[in-house]
C-alpha cells in the first residue's frame, strides 16, 4: 500500500521522521482511489474491496472454471480487479471451452445480471446462477425448476477448495511478482499443479 501514490506525484514523500527509506505511514483518512492513485511499484494492481467492512487491497483477480463433475479445473485467468471483472472472465473463458455441446455454468448471485446471462445463453450456455433476491432476478423458474440447477448450485461451492489449495499449499495467497501476465503464468501454473494433486484421487475412484 505504500506505493499507492498520487498520480500527479509518483513521489509523494513522507515527511522526514527518520524512518529511512521504508517509514511508518498513516493512511486514515486520506481518501485514495485507483482515478487518482497508481501502484509505483505494480501499475497492473488495483484498489478493491472485497466485502463489507472490509479493507481495500491492491491485487489481482484470478478466476478458474471448473468441470462440475470431476472437480478438475479446465480454464484460469488473471484480470485486472474490477466490480465486473468476475464476469467478463467468465465470458472469456466460456468462449475459450473446446466443443460445441450445450453446457450449464453454477455461479453465484454475484453473476445474476441480466446483460450477463443473456451473454451466457448466447454462447449455448444455460446459465444455473444463484438468484438475487434483493433485487429482480435474471433466472426465473424455466431454469430453477429443473434438477440439475440445485446440482450445479451445490456443486459449484468445490471450486473455493481449489482456491484454498492455491493460496494456501501454492503459496499464492501473496504473489510473487509484478504486472498481470506474470501473476497470470504463475496461477495458470499453480491450477495446473491443483490439477495433478487430484487426478490421482480421481484415477483411484475410476
């Protein structure tokens, strides 16, 4: 977060206090936004909140896609942090899947928009996402009264344990390098290992 700088003052030093070249810096209050600051240090990173009362971070986003089935991821992707970056690498690795078979995608209520969905349909997807129900949802009953949007609701949740393999056995809770493509390789590869640490199980069950 310290080189979260003003982008008119890459420099903006803290006033001497002895500190030397790392010194304490107090944040509160200063009212910092990726319109107005830049990463000196990872100009790819952007500020985002990831819930509620919780604190801003400067990250990248990964995204997997996983085949419900196997549990098997088949697709990752690392985007710049965004409100919409969820679902326009969806899209993208949608459209990358091999094949012209009719599939569902399980997502959660944070993909339950309209323009979203009628992009999934669009790629011969049947969109099985979490309904919204603060609001007007884009998934009505033609999609919730069938049996296997309850199975891709329930299923979906097994893609946090590949992110916890990942940030956790990976090591990439805190990455390692800088800028969107090197960040991208090094999760593409480490899903790549998440993979081969499961196929065993998967061979044994077979």
């Amino acid at each position: 977060m310290k080189s979260f700088k003003p982008k008119d003052d890459p420099t903006d030093k803290p006033p001497a206090d002895g500190g030397g070249r790392n010194a304490e810096r107090d944040f509160h209050g200063e009212q910092r936004s990726n319109a107005t600051h830049a990463s000196t240090t990872d100009p790819d990173a952007r500020l985002i909140r990831r819930g509620r009362g919780k604190e801003a971070k400067l990250c990248h986003m990964g995204h997997l896609l996983m085949e419900n089935r196997s549990g098997l991821i088949v697709d990752a992707l690392v985007s710049e942090a965004s409100g919409t970056a969820e679902r326009e690498a969806a899209l993208t690795m949608l459209g990358r899947l091999a094949g012209r078979h009719r599939a569902t995608l399980g997502a959660d209520k944070g993909y339950d928009a309209a323009a979203f969905v009628a992009a999934v349909r669009g790629l011969n997807v049947t969109p099985h996402v979490a309904q919204n129900i603060t609001r007007r949802s884009a998934i009505d009953g033609r999609t919730t009264r069938h049996p296997g949007y309850a199975v891709s609701q329930r299923i979906r949740k097994r893609v946090e344990e590949a992110f916890g393999w990942i940030k956790t056995t990976g090591g990439l809770r805190k990455t390692r390098h800088r800028g969107t493509a090197r960040v991208g390789w090094m999760f593409t590869l480490t899903a790549a290992a998440a993979n081969l640490i499961r196929l065993p199980k998967l061979i044994e069950a077979a």
